[in-house]
C-alpha cells in the first residue's frame, strides 16, 4: 500500500484549493479498491508556506514544515483535528457525485490532449511508472515556478527550460518535474469545445511562468497564438511565429492581475480567468458561477491538477482519473460543505 505525503508550496498558500482536490482524485482512485493501492488514510496532506524552493525541497525530506499556516477554509493547520475532520466530512459528501453535473459537462466528447513529449526516449524508461512505499508530492506556485534549475532534478518535459515547473515528485532516489499549467488550459478549452489541433487562436498576455508553459502546450497541441502586450514580454527559447491577423480569437486568457483586458478578447466567446477567489453560496449557486465566460480559475487548477496526475504522479493509473467535470463538480461541493461548517 502506497503511502503519499503531498504538499503546495508557495507564498501565499493559506488560500490554496489543490490540497482539496488532491484528496478528492485520491478518494476517486480508491473507489477501485485493490486495483489501485492508495487509501486516504494513507496520504499526508501539508501546505509550505516558502519563498524559496530549497524550503520546498526541504519539506520533501523533513516531511513537515516548521510554520504551516492555517488554511483558509477550516482557519486551522493540516495536522489539527478541525482541519482533518473538515476536509474529511467535505471529500466524504463530495464523493457521493459519482457523476459531473450536467451543467459542468464537456461540450462535446472529450477529445485527446497532447502527449507531453519527453526530454528522451531513455527519460520514457526511466519515468517511475509505479509507486513506491512512500511517495512525495508537491505542487509549486508563487514564487517557486521559476527557481528550480538543477541538474540533479530529472524534468520530463522543458518546464525547467521554461521556467515553469508547478510539479515535483520524489522516486526514491532523486526527484521528477513538469510544468503542467499549459496543458490545463488546453484541457479547458478542449472541454468547452474548442478544437485547438485544428488551429484554435489563442490570445495571450502575460510573460509569467505559466504564461510561458501555456504558449508551449497550445502550439503542440496544434494551436495559434496572438500575443497582447503586458506587464512582461513574453520569452520562449524556441521561435514561433504568432498569428497577426484581423481572425476572431478562440479563446483567451489574461495572467496580469490588473483591471484592464485586451479590447480583442471582448468578442472572443471563451476567456478563462486564470485566479479564483472565495465563493459564497450553496451549491447550485457555485455551479452557475462555473457555467459563465471568463471561466473561473477553478476550472484551470482542477485541469492541470488531473495533469499532473496523469503525467508524473500516477502516469500507470491515467485511465483510472476522474474527468475535469467530474472533478470539478466534487470540489464545489466539497467547498461547499466546507463553507456552511466553517
């Protein structure tokens, strides 16, 4: 049976709602009983309040962190009672959804996203396609995405080179990125029916790390991009060539966090808002939120969340993994029964 501590790093990360859907894709996997080793009682969950990524890595080996801050939504640490019995009693409500709720569901059938490609053949052998007694997990977010850069940590993509790792994972002897923001937002789309193999126009600002890793996956999934000027250039170690032309965007997403948007993306029929804020409601009202353009950023964390399952944590249970719908329909739930026992 696999023991996994997982933790999100970052500052801040009181806020963070991956903690949560860590627990509910755990609690979907171990719907399958033995085919799958992993039991929620056996996972660890933390948050790592860091500035820096050796903090991160730091917490990996310790397996603890010296100032866990409350979390947001229980106003206590993980670790404490009222935190563990909360998240418990919510992902326990959550997991009765066995399927996504209408209004949340794929425009069309899903259509295949993009394989990631490897570094290597030899990195596609040596990927950890089991797990091991005990596995470490982390999530980064701000401001760690762009500091790690070591040739001690094996990358299965060019999120190193982007500067854009938000996943980490420990094999035993030595540990594993990826940068899956990009493919989360191609996922989004994909799922609201835009075909971005066909040549979808993406409009993009913002020269941040997951910027970075958006503009690379939408490309190789077969995607166009026009680029909007912002607080920072964009910069990509490879050239591409971005479509300039009078075309309609397909869809859109703004990283600068200001008021003001891009005229062009007023008539681009998908944007998706790459934050999420506190939500107050039940959960009808939640779902409605959902529903509307610009797309909440919970449907961006849920999708590459399922990412980076399905590439580095648990690439050998890909099949096994709840849908974005599914998954997102469980976490405003879970949030919501979060909500009224605050």
């Amino acid at each position: 049976m696999a023991r996994v501590k997982y933790a999100v790093a970052g500052n801040p990360v009181a806020h963070s709602l991956s903690p949560l859907l860590f627990a509910l894709v755990a609690s979907n996997l171990e719907k399958f009983g033995k085919k799958i080793p992993i039991t929620a009682k056996n996972t660890h969950v933390d948050l790592v309040e860091a500035q820096g990524i050796e903090d991160a890595l730091g917490w990996g080996y310790a397996g603890h962190s010296p100032h866990a801050p409350n979390w947001e939504y229980t106003e206590a640490p993980f670790g404490k009672y009222r935190t563990e019995a909360l998240l418990s009693r919510a992902v326990q409500s959550a997991m009765e959804l066995e399927d996504s709720d209408l209004r949340l569901a794929p425009h069309d059938e899903p259509t295949l996203i993009v394989e990631m490609p490897l570094q290597s053949p030899e990195d596609a052998l040596r990927i950890p396609h089991q797990w091991l007694e005990d596995e470490v997990w982390l999530n980064l977010t701000s401001p760690l995405k762009h500091q790690l850069s070591s040739e001690a940590v094996s990358t299965i993509d060019q999120s190193m080179k982007l500067q854009s790792v938000n996943a980490l994972r420990w094999d035993g002897q030595g540990w594993w990125c990826a940068g899956v923001d990009g493919l989360g937002v191609v996922s989004v789309a994909q799922h609201h029916g835009v075909d971005v193999g066909s040549g979808a126009l993406l409009g993009l600002r913002g020269g941040g790390g997951a910027a970075r890793s958006t503009a690379e996956a939408w490309l190789k999934a077969g995607g166009q991009i026009r680029l909007f000027e912002g607080k920072r250039t964009l910069e990509l170690p490879f050239d591409f060539e971005q479509n300039t032309s009078k075309k309609l965007l397909d869809f859109a997403i703004d990283f600068d966090d200001d008021s003001t948007t891009p005229s062009a993306f007023a008539s681009c029929p998908f944007q998706l808002n790459p934050r999420y804020t506190s939500v107050e409601g039940d959960y009808a009202h939640r779902v409605q939120l959902m529903q509307n353009s610009p797309f909440d950023g919970r449907w961006m964390l849920a999708a590459q969340h399922l990412e980076a399952w399905r590439l580095l944590w648990a690439p050998h249970y890909a099949n096994f993994l709840p849908s974005l719908g599914l998954l997102l329909s469980q976490l405003l739930h879970a949030e919501n029964v979060l909500y009224q026992n605050a």
